[in-house]
C-alpha cells in the first residue's frame, strides 16, 4: 500500500486592479491565486490583498466594497492613486517598490538632466538641419546648484550621482531627515538658491500643483525644472505659459498631468526635453519589483510583515 500525497497547499488569493504581468512575475503568478477585481464576485470581496498600480484610483467607494482587505501592495513609487485616510482607519498596509526603481529612475534622470542643462536636443536638431549654430557658453555644471524636492529612495540617488560633478545639492520634504545635505524648509526658498529643481517626491493629494507659477518665477529665466515623480506635482499649466514666456530657462519631464500626454500640447513649447515615462522601465527594476512583490506577499501571508498603516520601500 502507498501512501497518499499530501493534499496541494492552497494558493492564496490576491486582487490584482489591472493587469501587470511584467511587474508580477511567474513566481507570484505560479505561487497566488491572482484575480481580477470584480466587486460582483463573493471570492473577491473576501480577499485580505491588492495589487495595484500607485496611480490607479483606490477611493473609499472602492476599499469600502471589500471588507477583508488587509495589504495593498502598490506597483512602483507612487501611492498617490490610494485613499490614504480611509486606509489608515481600516488599518490596512500599503506598500510600495520605490527602492526597487530608484538607482534605474536616477540614471533616468541625470541623462535628461544632463540632455536639458547641455541643449542636446536643440543642438542636434540645428547640426541635422544645417543650421550650425554660433558657439555658447554654457554654465560650468560643478558651478550650478541643485535643490530636490522629496529626498526619498529616488531623490537621495539622484543626489549621490550629482556629487562626482561637483555640484551644490540642497533638498526640501515634508519632513527634516539627517542627511548629507542640506535641508531647506521652504520650496520656494529652495527654487530661488537652485539653478536645476528636480522633482522627486511622492505624490498625494498634499502636493498637487506645488510647483506653480510663484516657485517656476523663483527659479527664475535661467533656472531649469526636471520632474521624474508625477505630472500632478507640477502646475503643468503655468510651466507651459513660464517656458513659452521665457520666464523659466527649461524643463525635462517624464511625467505628465495625463498620459499619454497629446503631442500638439508641447508643439511650440521651447526648451523642453521630454520621455514618455519611461524612467523605471529597465530590466534591473523590473527584476527587483518582481522579487520585491514576491517577498512581501509571503511576508503578509505568513504573518512577519510590520503591522498598522505603513508605506514600506521594503519587505517586511
């Protein structure tokens, strides 16, 4: 007589709110029971986790209708998408995988950081159309400062690769961490000393359109803005008015107030480099989500993951 084999262990089952196969994996696609959200079906509302993109709208309306949730695992930096409120009173966790897009982000950034400070763009556009133009110095890049709005996983790297040129890096946030930079309490403050603003914080209802008109006006006609965060930071409106106006010297942006953003917006918009928001999309973040989501689904499922309200960058 043989024995039995013991019975298959039970997949747990998790939301997904959109399909994103290249930031799951197979592994979490072989170990859990992925499902579409569907508030029709009785096996969904009794499911205790969610995997979203941060972006994606996660209003109370939603939340509400699922009484078993626990943990929404957010997909990528942002979380802006999330009734943060309604979760914390339901006491579910939230994380996100900033720290699995950040060294990839910065690259992102430095290179059109660098694109926009060095006028790549145009330059190469005047050799293409036999426009060669008459030489212009540039400002000394060790010369210029640098203020970071949101010193997080991202912003503190694009800081560590700004040091090897030499440049002056401040950074302001909602809160003072120590760090090995200095800290400015006031963004517009921050926008006057800066010669480059770029724009790394995570978005919320708390910061849409803080970069407006008054902080674009402080960073002044030669001062440049990058933003790798998100589109509803930036007052998208009084950049395209400040550009057009020459009262700000430039702009690089990943991220837009919607996406994809309509081409004929950007049409006679100068001094502009612009991505299709594209910063993490590289084979090393893809990677690291994959393993990051995995971790910490196991994390919750077998009870070791930190309990109360969190964003986590990390595995519990």
């Amino acid at each position: 007589m043989t024995n039995a084999s013991p019975p298959p262990k039970r997949r747990e089952l998790v939301l997904l709110t959109h399909a994103v196969p290249q930031w799951i994996g197979p592994d979490v696609e072989s170990e859990f029971d992925l499902r579409m959200l569907d508030l029709s079906c009785d096996a969904c509302r009794h499911a205790r986790v969610m995997i979203t993109p941060g972006p994606a709208k996660l209003g109370a309306d939603i939340l509400g209708e699922l009484p078993a949730l626990e943990y929404i695992a957010a997909v990528g930096s942002g979380i802006e998408g999330i009734d943060i409120t309604y979760a914390a009173r339901r006491g579910i966790r939230i994380t996100n995988s900033a720290i699995a897009t950040a060294e990839d982000v910065a690259d992102h950034t430095l290179a059109i950081t660098l694109a926009l400070y060095a006028r790549i763009i145009s330059l190469d556009h005047a050799v293409r159309t036999g426009n060669w133009p008459e030489p212009a110095f540039r400002r000394s890049l060790r010369d210029l400062n640098v203020g970071i709005v949101g010193l997080g996983a991202i912003g503190a790297a694009v800081a560590r690769r700004l040091a090897p040129f030499g440049c002056s890096v401040k950074w302001t946030g909602p809160r003072f961490r120590d760090t090995p930079y200095d800290y400015v309490a006031d963004l517009a403050g921050l926008a006057e000393w800066a010669d480059i603003l770029i724009v790394a914080a995570r978005a919320d209802a708390s910061n849409a359109g803080m970069i407006n008109a008054n902080v674009l006006d402080r960073l002044g006609a030669e001062g440049l803005l990058v933003n790798v965060s998100r589109g509803s930071i930036v007052d998208e409106d009084a950049l395209i008015v400040a550009l057009k106006q020459n009262r700000l010297g430039g702009a690089a942006l990943d991220v837009f107030r919607s996406e994809p953003t309509p081409a004929e917006r950007w049409k006679d918009v100068p001094n502009i480099v612009l991505s299709p928001h594209i910063g993490g999309y590289a084979l090393g973040v893809q990677r690291n989500i994959q393993k990051l989501l995995r971790e910490n689904l196991h994390a919750f499922f077998d009870g070791s993951m930190q309990k109360g309200i969190v964003v986590q960058e990390t595995n519990a």
